[in-house]
C-alpha cells in the first residue's frame, strides 16, 4: 500500500491569522517535503472563493511541484469538473502529464457547494448529469486517436484534435466517491474510485464494504476485474493524551467550523443526488471529539495508527493519502508528522516507499 500527500488548503476559521496566500506557499513547499521524505504522491484540492479551501488552481500549483521534484506523484483533489469546460481540463492534465514525464494521477469530482457553482453559471442540480458527461469527454480527448465529435446534452463539438495526449496510455481517472452512483459510474466507465472514509462508512457500513461494492458492480455487472481504489484520511500522530486531544479537536474544528458550511444542508433546497449530505450535516453538528474513530482520522500512537492502516490494506485499498495539515495545524507541525510518517509507520507496509527508501 503507497501513501501520499493530501490536502484541501482548509482556512475557512474563525480570526484565522493565516492568509490564504500564505497557506499557499505552505502547501507548495509541503509538497516538496512530501518526495524529500518518501511519500508517493502529492494529492491539491481544488476549492474556490476562499470558502473550504482556499487553493483554486491545483494544476498551476501542481506544475510548480513538478518543476522542483524529479519522482513524486501529481494529483488534483480533486478537479471540481461541472465547473470546467472538459476539453480544457483535459489539454491542461495532458500537458502536465506529458511535461512531467508520465507523473499525473488524475481525479476528478462534482463537490458538495453550491457557492461554488453559482459564480461559474453552472447549474448545481445537473452537477451529477455535467459531470459523468463530462468526465467522458475528457476520456474521450486523451484516447481518441484522431479528430472526434461529441453531442451530448451539455457539450456539442465537431471535429477536435486534442493536444498534447499524455505519456500515460491510458491515463485512468480516478472517481471521488460520495455516493453508490459515483461508484457506479466509476464500474460502469472501467474508471478507478477514491474515497473518503466517513463518507464510505456512512453510505455503505464501512471502507472495506465501499470497497467490496465497487467490486462487485465491476466484476458482476461489467464482467470485468475492478480498477485500484484508494482512500483519503485525517492523521494526527500522538505520544500524549494532550497530544491525542489535540489531533482529536483540530479535526473537530475543521468539520463543524471550516466544513459544514459547503455541505448541502436545508433538504427543502438540497437536489436529489445530494440528500445524503444532509445526514452527514446533522452527525457532524453533533460530533464529539471522543467520538471520533478510524472511520475519520487515524489519531494516537504509532502502533494504533499502524492497527488501523492494516484494516485499510486488508479492505483493498491501493494506496492511502494523508491529511497532515487539516485545522490550521502549524507548518512546521505539519513537516514533523509528515517526517514520523515515514519513519516510525510506513516501513511497516511494502509499498512505492520500499524501494524509496532502499535507494
């Protein structure tokens, strides 16, 4: 199991003193620390408005990354594609991926807010419908051998040679998962998935039952082998109770003060693909951080947070993506963990750091 670099530049608190700006730059240079360390992948959020999140353009940051790194992986978290046009998302991707030497791992979603939709003029209750055709165009330009025409519903074009196509053949996109038709799409397209644990164990019981049914849906219903799935996770790593404590409140800070606010939560106003939202609105309200378990954050020692990833191996995930710097964690706390990481917990998986480390 690989273990990557994640994060959705969350700054959206109360008398914030860290400017948008500023987590920017700390974003950047973590994602440097990332390959100097060994993880795998880099994973950038993309968020608008300086609402969650405050990085808009993980393409441009990602570039950056790729210019001052030679081996570590480069991935949106993920490209909010109903906001895009796909035949622009798929030229940037491919240009990255071409320029980068084969090094993107690409992901693509809908979101959950609506305040990011509405600036675009892109309709929030067809996300679900933009983004399946979307994300169909942007498969069609990196694989389409010559010129090619689309019509569908929301995109029509005639005749386009797409350019540059990517040094991976194919590029797979992976799909953010938050509800079964999501994990549909991703079977039915022979696309790769990626999930966010809460939500995974709140639409279907648990990670290793989101897992399990993607399978399925691939190999009973496609009569084809599943593609990789992997997760996204909080971590805090703690030697103290206090320690413990604090891993534990950041993340509840970060739900009730930075997130709920993007969630879909009137149900009189939520579109019908985004009712599961107001459920999850209603348990994070009322979370407490003593209530908090592997289904959202790897928090507490090195030993527990090794019992908990073992679970995450054994459930089928490929390969794992660290949310260090959630809460407004400070930048230098950020690097220490990401450090301990490597050092104290991933030796005890073979994975991409293996050979990293051996070399």
């Amino acid at each position: 199991m690989d273990f990557g670099y994640f994060t959705l530049s969350d700054n959206r608190y109360p008398d914030n003193p860290r400017s948008p700006e500023q987590f920017i730059r700390e974003i950047y240079e973590q994602s440097l620390y990332a390959e100097e360390v060994g993880l795998n992948s880099a994973w950038i959020g993309e968020h608008h408005f300086n609402l969650l999140g405050v990085n808009a353009s993980p393409h441009m940051l990602l570039a950056q990354v790729a210019g001052a790194t030679k081996r570590i992986r480069l991935a949106p978290a993920v490209v909010l594609l109903p906001v895009h046009n796909p035949i622009q998302v798929a030229e940037d991707w491919a240009t990255l991926d071409l320029l980068s030497g084969g090094r993107v791992d690409f992901a693509a979603g809908r979101g959950y807010d609506r305040k990011e939709y509405d600036p675009f003029g892109a309709p929030f209750e067809e996300s679900a419908e933009i983004f399946a055709e979307g994300l169909d165009v942007v498969w069609k330009c990196w694989t389409e051998k010559g010129k090619f025409s689309h019509k569908g519903r929301f995109y029509n074009f005639e005749d386009v040679d797409v350019r540059p196509k990517p040094v991976q053949d194919p590029l797979r996109p992976y799909v953010a998962c938050f509800s079964r038709p999501s994990m549909e799409l991703a079977a039915r397209r022979d696309w790769n998935i990626i999930y966010a644990p809460f939500a995974a164990a709140m639409v279907y019981g648990s990670l290793a039952e989101a897992v399990q049914a993607y399978r399925e849906e691939c190999e009973q219903k496609h009569d084809r082998p599943a593609r990789q799935a992997m997760c996204s996770y909080f971590i805090h790593i703690a030697d103290t109770p206090e320690e413990d404590a604090y891993g534990r409140q950041s993340l509840i800070n970060y739900f009730q003060k930075a997130l709920i606010d993007a969630f879909p939560a009137d149900p009189a106003k939520t579109p019908p693909t985004y009712k599961y939202f107001n459920e999850i609105v209603r348990l994070l309200n009322e979370m407490k951080p003593e209530a908090l378990t592997s289904k959202s954050v790897l928090v507490g020692s090195r030993e527990k947070i090794i019992e908990d990833l073992k679970a995450v191996e054994a459930a089928g995930i490929s390969e794992v993506i660290l949310y260090f710097n959630y809460g407004q964690k400070p930048h230098s706390m950020v690097k220490e963990q990401m450090q301990r990481f490597m050092e104290e917990i991933a030796p005890a998986f073979e994975g991409a750091h293996t050979a990293i480390r051996a070399a």
